[in-house]
C-alpha cells in the first residue's frame, strides 16, 4: 500500500509539474527559439532552422491549420532557395490540457527523437523531415515537414484497408522493425524512447483505473461484461504486464499505426505522427494496425497470414522469430488496441467523435473476444514471473 501511495504521489507531482510548465511557458511572449505558435513561424526563424541565411525566405503565408495532439499548419513559402513552395508544420498544441498531456508523456520530444532516428534515408516512407528541434527545459518542440497533401491519399479511421494494402503497411512495419530490432542505439540517440520514469508509469496506471475501472461512456453497450471486468488487468497487474513486454525483443516501433496516421501513395503506405514511438515488441504494430484499420470479417481470414508473412519479411532482414511465438503474442497485444480504442472513448468527443471512437470499440472488441486475448495475456505473465 505504501508503495502504490508513493507511486501515486509521483505521478501526480509529475502531472503538476508539468501543468506549471506549460502554463508559465504560454504565459511568456514569444522572444526566440522553438515558436510556441503558427505566428511565431517567421521567415527569419525558418531559414535559421533549416540552415539558410537571413533573408533567404522573404514570407510565410499559412494556408490552413487545427490543433489536436499538437497544432498543425499548412504553409506557403516564398524564398530563392530549393526548398519546397508548401511546408507542414507542428508545434505544441493550442489547447491548454492538450499541451500539459503532451508534456507528461513528451509526445513532442518522442516525436523529434523519432524523426532525428529516422534520418534522411528511413526504411520505410515517412513525410521528408526540414526541421526537427526540442527544448527539454521547456518541453517545447518544432517539427517542419514535407507536406503530402498534393501527393498522398489519407483516410480516417473508419475507413478499412484491402488485403493488398494490409499486407504492404505489415511488410513496411517488419523492414522498420528488422532495421532497429535490438539496436544499440536504444542506449545512444533513442535512448528517450528506451525508458519511462517512475512518474510516467504512475500516471498513465491513474489514467488507466479512470477510464476502465467502470466503463459508462457512449460506448459501453459494445463491450462484453466479462471483457470489462479482465480488461482491468491493465492497472491491477501492470508491473507484470510491463515486465513481460520488456523482457521480448525490442525494436522501434509507431505505437499508434491506425488508418488515420498512415498515407497512401500508388498503393504504397507511409507513416505519419510519430507522437508515442518507443523501443517495443514489433508485433504490437502490427495487431494494432490490423484490428484498427482490416474490417473484422476480412481480418479473420487473412491475419494468421499477416503474422506469417511478418516473420518471413523480418527473416529476409536477418532478425529469426519463432511463428507460432509471434502468434501468440499477436493475440495477446491486440488488447493493448482494446485499451487505447476504450480510453479514448470514455475520454469523450474531446479525443475523437464519436463515430470514429465506436468503430475503434467495435473493432478491438472484436478482436480480443475472438482470441480470448486477455486470457492469453494473463496466461503469458504468469508464465514470466
């Protein structure tokens, strides 16, 4: 009890803190460094950050813009250079909740790291990175991007995938996989994305017990009695559950590959919003992107062959995984989809209408009643303790 008290405290000092930070770091007027807003996009800051000189870039223009998970813009670009006439770019969001969330799990910093680590030759199609720069002290950071919108398709994520385009976007995530699987560099460049504090895990247990400890929202009827009662699982053996994980191979991983942070170019995929990579178990990808994004009818039937034909493509990289080990384990982490399809619709409309959040519920739902997914996983911690 002691240490659950203590782990509790952490995690809400963690969360003040960085309520404080963000708060104090809004209060402040922009003077230099990382912009904290589209406005703050000037063309003197611009060329400084993609290594112009002054003068190089005559204006900036924004065509277009939200904010979600981060503030997004779409910006014309006029200079005498070659670089690109349109841009994309993301700062922290606008929204003050949205901001602190960002800074608590450093979905900002991760997504630098994540591009930095990526480079200029990735092993999979990723939107050309221009700018990729983070301020720890102020949790800031500032991404500039090629911006695909005259070349790509995007979808959302009641849209569904075709077996052909599940089985390039698997392939896709085994030549990531295979290219970072086990890297030292988990101890070098990504080390940000090898290791969460004490504080982190506390946090997200909190937001873990809030959200599936009684699940009400608009949602609810979709969701077995039975499942809502093992889903707990997630906070009453979180320890063992991230123990068991850690113990598997790590590679760098998306975390988040449903249909609306992919793209489609003549068939090919390509991958955007790198906001929670992290070192992991490469399988969760891909159980995430197809319980997510393969109608379930259509899953069914082909996702043994997807996992198969995973391993084969993470073979031709020289990384040898065990089938039958790698199928289980898909059956087991497809409740890590159920706990983020959950989570995000009981956090309500804020997070994703409510249409998108229902055809994610029905989704995993689906897929872990179909695999008795959280029995399997009960059954794998056992084992590793």
């Amino acid at each position: 009890m002691a240490a659950q008290t203590f782990g509790t405290l952490l995690g809400v000092g963690l969360a003040v803190t960085e309520a404080a930070r963000a708060g104090l770091d809004r209060s402040i007027s922009y003077r230099a460094g990382i912009p904290l807003r589209i406005d703050d996009v000037t063309s003197q800051w611009l060329a400084g950050a993609v290594g112009l000189p002054p003068g190089a870039i005559t204006s900036i223009d924004v065509l277009d813009q939200d904010s979600g998970t981060a503030a997004r813009a779409r910006v014309a670009v006029t200079s005498d250079t070659d670089l690109p006439e349109t841009l994309f770019v993301k700062l922290p969001p606008r929204n003050y909740l949205q901001h602190v969330l960002m800074n608590v799990f450093r979905l900002g910093i991760r997504e630098v790291v994540a591009y930095r680590a990526l480079g200029d030759s990735p092993p999979i199609r990723v939107p050309r990175c221009h700018v990729a720069q983070a301020d720890r002290l102020r949790r800031r950071s500032a991404l500039v991007l090629e911006d695909l919108s005259g070349t790509a398709e995007f979808r959302t994520c009641v849209d569904s995938v075709n077996q052909a385009e599940a089985e390039a976007v698997v392939d896709s995530m085994a030549d990531l996989h295979g290219t970072y699987w086990e890297t030292a560099c988990f101890e070098g460049d990504l080390q940000p994305l090898a290791h969460r504090s004490a504080s982190e895990i506390r946090v997200a247990d909190l937001i873990r017990r809030r959200f599936i400890a009684d699940i009400t929202g608009h949602t609810a009827d979709l969701i077995p009695g039975d499942t809502k009662r093992r889903c707990r699982i997630f906070y009453e053996r979180s320890g063992d559950i991230d123990a068991f994980w850690a113990a598997q191979p790590r590679t760098l991983i998306h975390g988040d590959p449903h249909l609306g942070n992919l793209f489609f170019e003549s068939g090919g995929p390509g991958f955007l919003d790198w906001q929670i990579a992290s070192a992991g178990v490469g399988i969760r990808d891909v159980a995430y992107f197809a319980t997510a994004s393969v109608e379930p009818e259509l899953l069914r039937v082909i996702e043994r062959a997807l996992v198969e034909r995973y391993v084969g493509r993470l073979a031709a990289k020289g990384v040898h995984a065990d089938p039958e080990r790698m199928w289980t384990l898909y059956r087991a982490v497809i409740t890590e989809m159920f706990l983020a399809a959950v989570c995000t619709a009981e956090a309500g409309e804020r997070m994703q209408p409510f249409e998108v959040s229902r055809v994610g519920v029905e989704r995993a739902v689906a897929g872990v009643t179909t695999h008795d997914s959280f029995a399997v996983l009960e059954e794998l911690i056992d084992q590793n303790r």
